[in-house]
C-alpha cells in the first residue's frame, strides 16, 4: 500500500519535505479489529509537534494522521455490529485500557494507557489501516469523506473545549487563533448559544475576515484588547503569547481552556509577562484539554449532522501531504485541510 512515512524528529523550519513516500504491507486486522481502506484523512496541527518532537512517536518510521474516514474491508476475529463497506471513522483516541477509573467513569482520554493514532501507531497518511471495533465511528451520511475528516479531531476536540468552558448562552466567548478547530466551535456556538457574542483573535487577517464572514462579533489581533470582558475563551493557538494576552479580555471567574496538545518553546520568555494582579485575580481560570474522549466524538458526530456542521475545506492527495503540512506551519489557513487518500 502507498504511505506517507515520518523517518525522525526534524526542524521544519530547516526541513520543508518532513515526509517520505514509501510502499508497506497492507496490515491484518487482529482478533476485535477492522482493516480499513483509508478514504481520506485530515490534517492536524499535532501532525507538526509529532514531526518537530514535541509531542514525538515512540518509533519510526511512523504513518501520521488521525482524522480517518475509511471503509471496512475486513473483520478480525469477534468483531460484532460491522460488515464490509461500512463507513467509518477514526479519532485520535485508538485504545486505551478500559479498566482504570479515568475509563470508567468516561474519561478514557486520560488513561495512562492511552495510544493516540498517527502517533502510537500507524494512522491514515496510507491507504490501509487497522484499529479496534470500540474505537471507530459511524459517519452520518450528511457529510461527504472529506467534509467528515477534520470533524473527527478539529471538530470534537473543539466540541470538549467548549464543553470545558462552562459557557452559558448569552455569555461571551474568546477564541484566539482561527484555523480548523475555532471555525467549528464557532458553528457549534451559533447552533448552541445563539445569544452568546464571539470575539476572534488572530495575527493573521484572512483568518479575521474569514471569522467575520462566519459571524464573530468583532475580529482583532492576538495583542488587542476585546469591546467588552469574555466569560470564556478558547485558546488553539501552538504559542504562549495569546494566552497571556488573552487573559486580560478574561471576565472576573472566567475560564480559558487551552485546546493544544502542546506549546512551543519559542515564545515561551512572553510568560515572564504574566503578572498575578493584572492576569490571574478575580479567580480566573486556566484549564487545559487532553485528547478527546469516545464520548466526545460520537457525541459531536451526532450534533454536527443536526446542525448540520459543514467544514470549510482544502483537498490535497496523499503525495501533497508535505506541502498540506507546511502550509500550516505558515499559517496559510482557511478551514481544514485533507488528504484524498483514496477514491474509492
């Protein structure tokens, strides 16, 4: 099968073809498993901190990619509720141990044992994968392959950020960056809370403009101050400078969640800025998102058909995945990107 490998950790600003096609086995689904033909695949900001080691594989090679719609071509053994031509689809939650607490009680994100796909095993920058029967999803039949990829990450962690706020309708929500993710809470929040004003903030101003044409009350850059205080904001920034900027917009008892699964290091002097009084009083919060929950994405999957959510979206092929991938880390973003890795 054809494969977008990942060989080691480099720097891309160095390095602008991180990926390195390559021929593998088509891999046998084991007992509880589905092999899947791989349709499509989103592209996922994470792609970068596993290429640039912030958050890295444990080895390599390693297939990236964890917002997989697929087929089922094959069963392994017990698999029960699939047959073949199934659509399916994969997030970045591929397994974890089902018998801690953090399992129980729903929050299987925060396993210890947690394997994420694209990371801990391979993903779907191939034309092949295999993943257990718990951890795909049915794709409504409202979204097309591509228009459902970028659900499955962008789409449900944005859907568990939200969640993490508190919000309440009415209330006024910050997003700071305006890629894949905060372009699908924002249709999330107009469907949820249709009194609640949004506030952008981005650096780059087709992220602004395009936040505007999607209703944001008002759009600025990440340094400004907001017309008025923000009960909530989401951060999907990769730096450290929105947040601390971000929390003087911050209402007295308001929450930022951090919707990133790691900060780079090159900004990261701008918390010496941080100062208790001007930032952090008036029981402020910081709260952090840990991958996403099995909960989460079959619930979004649901609310995204009633809505329904439809992506903006850009399609690469499979052998595009290296200019997708350094488009994001160029911040050239307008919704989400996708790999056509198969058609058919």
């Amino acid at each position: 099968m054809k494969a977008m490998i990942l060989k080691g950790i480099c720097d891309l600003s160095l390095e602008n073809r991180p990926l390195s096609p390559a021929i593998l086995p088509i891999p046998q689904p084991g007992p509880g498993e589905l092999l899947l033909q791989v349709l499509c695949c989103g592209i996922c900001h994470t792609e970068l901190d596993e290429i640039e080691g912030r958050t890295p594989p444990p080895c390599f090679p390693m297939v990236l990619g964890h917002q997989v719609v697929g087929r089922v071509k094959a069963l392994g053994e017990g698999v029960r509720g699939f047959r073949p031509g199934d659509r399916v689809g994969v997030a970045w939650i591929f397994s974890s141990c089902g018998l801690c607490r953090f399992c129980k009680e729903g929050n299987d994100n925060l396993c210890d044992d947690f394997m994420a796909t694209g990371r801990d095993v391979y993903g779907g920058y191939a034309e092949y994968m295999t993943v257990p029967q718990n951890s795909v999803f049915v794709i409504p039949q409202v979204f097309s392959d591509a228009q459902a990829a970028p659900l499955l990450c962008a789409g449900a962690i944005g859907y568990r950020s939200m969640k993490l706020t508190g919000l309440k309708n009415g209330q006024t929500l910050g997003l700071t960056g305006f890629g894949a993710s905060a372009h699908l809470v924002m249709k999330m929040v107009r469907f949820k809370y249709p009194d609640t004003r949004v506030y952008v903030f981005a650096r780059n101003e087709k992220e602004r403009e395009f936040a505007r044409e999607l209703g944001a009350t008002w759009a600025g850059d990440t340094h400004e101050q907001s017309p008025e205080k923000l009960h909530a904001i989401i951060d999907t920034t990769p730096v450290w400078k929105p947040i601390v900027e971000g929390l003087k917009n911050l209402e007295k008892g308001g929450r930022l969640v951090i919707n990133a699964i790691r900060k780079e290091s090159l900004d990261r002097d701008y918390l010496l800025n941080l100062d208790y009084t001007d930032h952090l009083w008036w029981e402020k919060e910081i709260k952090s998102v840990a991958n996403v929950a099995r909960s989460d994405v079959a619930e979004f999957l649901e609310l995204a058909s009633q809505i329904p959510i439809i992506p903006e979206i850009e399609l690469f092929d499979l052998d595009e995945a290296n200019r997708a991938l350094m488009e994001i880390k160029d911040r050239k973003i307008r919704g989400a990107k996708v790999l056509q890795v198969s058609k058919t």
